[in-house]
C-alpha cells in the first residue's frame, strides 16, 4: 500500500492528511495554541474531590479543570508523589531513578479520598484533549514513547508486543533491552522494534532518556500548573507511529516543518529523509492532492461506497452512540444465489469504507453497524472477518463483536481527541430573499484587480469557488480573456473546493493576500 502525508499550515494551524493509496484515510488539525495534547506532561493541583464519583479534578491551566478517575492514578502514584516532591524540594538532584526508594503500591479498588488531598500536586500525562464541555482526561501513569520503545519510569519489567511472533526475535529483543535499559525504568517492545539494529534501539532509548531529563529540569522550575513536557509535534507523531516502508512522499508547504521532519527522519530511517519535499505553488497543497474535494465528499450524512454501483452508506449521530446503514441502492433483490454472492460483496465494500469512514472522522464510543441482511452464515463469518482486517490498521483501540442474530455488527473505539466535523452543505446565499447580483460580483472583482495592478507589478492569483472559476474562463472570450485584453496582465484564476458560492481571494506571487470578499 502506498502512503503519502501531506502537512499543510495555514494561519496558525497545521492540517495532517494521511493518504493510502490516494484515499485519504486520516487529518488531523493542530493549533499553534492547542497546548493540551495528548502526551504531553503537566504539573497539576487538585482542586476538588469528587468522591461520589472516586475522582478528583485538577487544574492543569485549562478552562475546565482535569479529570482524574482512581483508576488512573495507577499502582506506583505513591511513589510518583515523593519523586515529585523531593524534586520540588531539590531533595532529588539528578533524573536518575537509580536507588530511589520505591513506595507500597496502592489499593486497585481503593477510594480517592484516601490517597489524595485538596491542593495536592500532581505529575500527570494527558491520555484524552479537551472534547466539548469536559475538561481533558489525565492518568498519573507516565509514558513515554518513542519510535521503537516506551520509558516507564518506577518499572523495571520489559514488556513485548504480542504482534511479534518469533519467539527468537523476542528473545534478543528483550536481552539487548534489558542490557540498556537505565534501572529503575520498564520498557514496552513495540511491534515496529521487530529486526531493528542495536544502534537503532539505542539511540530511541537515548532519546527517551533524554526526554525524562528534560521534564525533571522542568519540574524544579516549581510553577503550578505547567507543563513540563511537551509531546511531539503532530507531524513527527503520525511519523513515528505510522513511518514505515510504505511511505512513497511526505509533502509539505512549510520550509521550517520540512527540515525538522528531515532531521526526525535522520534520526529514525536517514535512508528515507529524501522522501520529503517542499510544495511551493500558488494552488493551495490540499487543494492540488484533491484532499479538499475528499473532504467533501466523505462527510455528511450520506457517503457513496466507491466502485458499488449506487451502495451508500447512511451515518447518524445520537447523544450515546453513532449508526451506521448501509443501503444498497436498490440494486440487490433477495432470493438467487448471484445476489446473494453481490450482497456480500456490496458489504464487503462497505466495511473497507467504514473502518475508513471512523479513522477519518475519529468516531468514537459505541458505533452500530447494520449491514444488508445475509442468510449465508459462511458469509456472514466472511464479512466479520473482513471487516476485522480492514479494521487492523486503525491505530485508535477498538474491539468488534461478530453479527448478532438481527445481523448488526457493534463497536467500541477509542476517542482521545474531539470527533471530526466537517459541514459539506454550503450556506443559502438567497436565504434572506436577495444577493448581490453575480454580474456585480464579477464587476467587483475586476474593478478589484484594476486597482491592485496599480500598485503590484507581479503575477495576480485569483481563488475563487470551483462553479465561478468555470463562469470566469469559459469559451475564447471569457472573462478572464476580456482582463487580460482589457488590463494586459494575466490573472492566474485556481478553483477551490472548500469556497463559499460567491467567496474570493486575491494573491500576489508572494502569496500575501490582497483582498478578499466573503458574501
């Protein structure tokens, strides 16, 4: 399979698109503000118990305070609490856990009053971002992860992916591991460890270490709330979790963000750091590799199956859980052994677009899958199996349970980060009965680029809604002729699928804007 990530910023925000083959399958959106992300590292206090509920909140600096369950706290929170504090105290010199006297475990069915005060403080890790009203999900359980391993501090048990299989293979892993593993620290094998160098290994736990370094200097510094270790940018995450041999291009319109992957690269595969290049080019990058036009296309409350002839699927939303129909189309009639054969294979089809569908919208929680009825039970196995395949490559904890006996798939899947929504249906621009005549508009337009070219001697890029641009250049004479004959000076006209009807933009060769209009 071939994977292209295209990384495009914007006004402060950065956009991650994940393609598989030319479909985009992830994106993912960061704020240049966004400073609650998952992974990242805080030194928090407790504001309030909510023994009811056996959790506290905490305040990490955020608008709403931080949810912290009793089963988070994790079995080595005592002894989390003295490192903290005796670094606070400067009792605790070095990041060194080298002899550090390891606390009593804690109950696991214990009660959070009796572990935790009001205005204790806290180290704490995000494990899910701010998702509407709540507050962000913290644990006291601290990770660290790299490319090939995960630090955990106050463990000293190596611990292997069961995805590797050989048993050779895990043998030398966790030999060369425990040989450089730092005391005091436990290690997860994961599964992209599988053949890797000993200098490779090496230096992902020299990293590591180097991380935990980094927060204990910031934990001295004594400021509550703070963060005291921020996690990966989003691009060198999806890097570092999904990075692999199938990667043909990681495209990006950012010369900064463009050498720090190469330098991420450098680290991890210097073999591959060619692979990523620099898009310098006045049609917006997501526009060029049709992510806009995909967007719209697989958002909504209907999204066609491809290659189905006419199948759909049909995606609600309730407050408690997400269903899923799918619809054949009217295309299938019961009874003959062909369709019986053409309905398993419209589900087939299906289930590669769902697993598709909750990567791209990061669904999560319950979701309710009714797929069309089949008699066959071979079939029905067949499908499930499918789907759990097809399923395999989300990276979001999930679990699948086989048809029930009313033929309704059901799925549990992590959420960490708000759902993705993206309105495909375009604003009215005669909802209050009238608008600016289009003839306007254009005049406007040109009225517009007359008065820029006074003052601007370069190339002039007009953005404009994909259905406008087709009015602007059509025939020998269009519009865009009529400019260039009227002001002799081409205007570089580029459709864009995420416009508004009547929206415009106006660019020099620099990329500055100009001058816009929005009805």
């Amino acid at each position: 399979m071939k994977k292209e990530l295209i990384v495009s910023y914007e006004d402060d925000l950065t956009k991650i698109a994940l393609l598989e083959d030319g479909r985009l399958c992830e994106l993912h959106e960061e704020e240049d503000k966004n400073d609650f992300v998952v992974g990242d590292l805080f030194i928090g206090k407790v504001k309030k118990l909510a023994p009811n509920l056996n959790a506290a909140f905490v305040n990490i600096g955020y608008d709403k305070d931080a949810f912290l369950h009793y089963q988070d706290l994790g079995p080595q929170y005592l002894t989390y609490r003295k490192f903290l504090k005796d670094t606070v105290s400067k009792k605790q010199t070095t990041s060194s856990l080298k002899n550090f006297e390891i606390q009593p475990e804690i109950d696991k069915n214990g009660t959070i009053d009796k572990i935790i005060a009001k205005d204790d403080i806290v180290l704490l890790q995000i494990t899910k971002e701010p998702i509407s009203t709540k507050g962000p999900r913290i644990s006291t359980q601290i990770s660290l992860t790299g490319r090939f391993l995960v630090l955990i501090p106050f463990d000293n048990k190596v611990s292997i992916s069961k995805k590797i299989g050989s048993s050779e293979e895990k043998i030398r892993l966790r030999t060369l591991i425990n040989s450089i593993k730092p005391e005091g620290f436990g290690v997860i094998i994961r599964t992209v460890a599988e053949g890797k160098k000993v200098a490779d290994l090496h230096n992902d736990m020299n990293q590591l270490i180097q991380k935990w370094e980094n927060t204990f200097k910031n934990i001295q510094k004594n400021k509550v709330p703070s963060k005291v270790l921020s996690e990966d940018d989003k691009a060198s995450s999806i890097l570092r979790d999904n990075f692999n041999q199938d990667f043909v291009n990681i495209i990006c319109d950012d010369e900064q963000m463009v050498n720090e992957m190469k330098n991420y690269l450098e680290v991890i595969a210097p073999e591959r750091k060619n692979i990523v290049q620099f898009y310098d080019s006045h049609i917006p990058l997501l526009e060029y590799y049709n992510v806009e036009k995909q967007l719209k296309q697989s958002f909504g409350k209907h999204v066609n199956i491809p290659s189905s002839k006419g199948a759909y699927l049909v995606i609600e939303h309730t407050e408690a859980l997400h269903v899923v129909d799918v619809n054949s189309g009217n295309n299938i009639t019961a009874g003959n052994t062909a369709n019986k054969e053409h309905a398993l294979n419209v589900n087939k089809m299906a289930a590669t677009e769902i697993a598709r569908q909750l990567r791209l919208r990061d669904m999560g929680g319950i979701i309710v899958v009714d797929f069309i009825d089949m008699t066959n039970p071979d079939h029905r196995k067949d499908l499930y199996e499918h789907f759990r395949t097809e399923m395999s490559r989300d990276k979001a904890r999930h679990k699948i349970l086989p048809p029930s006996k009313f033929g309704l798939i059901q799925i549990t899947r992590q959420r960490n980060r708000p759902e993705k929504q993206i309105d495909t249906k375009e604003e009215n621009p005669n909802k209050d009965g009238e608008i600016v005549a289009p003839i306007v508009i254009v005049e406007r337009m040109g009225e517009t680029i007359r008065t820029i070219m006074q003052k601007e001697k370069g190339k002039l890029f007009l953005h404009v809604h994909p259905f406008v641009e087709a009015y602007l250049t059509k025939g020998l004479k269009s519009i865009q002729m009529k400019w260039f004959l009227k002001y002799r000076k081409w205007v570089n006209i580029i459709p864009r699928d995420s416009f508004k009807y009547l929206e415009y933009k106006i660019y020099n060769s620099k990329k500055e804007e100009l001058s816009s209009y929005s009805n």
